[in-house]
C-alpha cells in the first residue's frame, strides 16, 4: 500500500508544470494579455488617474513622463 501511493506520488510530481509569473495589472489599461480592465468597488471616489487629470485633493502628483503610459 505503502509502495503504491509512493509510485502514485512520484508520478504525479512528475507530470506536474507549474511557472512562477509576476504579473503587473495597470488600472488604467488593464491586463495587457486578456485586455480585461480591473473592476474596483467600495469606495466610489476610487478612479485612475492619468497625466491630463487635475485633483485638488490628491497628496501625491507623480512626474506623468516617470510613468507606465502616463498613468498612476
């Protein structure tokens, strides 16, 4: 019994793949590969900003040109 489930193990560790990936999800332009934007709730004032918004209220205005496609 013992001897079969080690077999069974060792086989399935075998054919196992696994990858790890690090993957970056802009809220602005979304998942570059499925194209899917994230969708956020909760909070309703939450909105991406970009390089042409202007937010009085922002703590942090981040240099747009430092920025993945001009967006924070």
């Amino acid at each position: 019994m013992y001897l079969s489930t080690l077999l069974i193990y060792l086989l399935a560790v075998a054919f196992a793949r696994g990858q790890v990936r690090n993957v970056t999800i802009d809220d602005a332009m979304g998942d570059e590969d499925l194209g899917v934007l994230p969708q956020y709730g909760g909070m309703p004032a939450w909105r991406a900003r970009n390089s042409g918004d202007t937010c009085s209220v922002c703590s942090m205005h981040p240099a747009a040109n430092r920025m993945v496609d001009r967006t924070w």
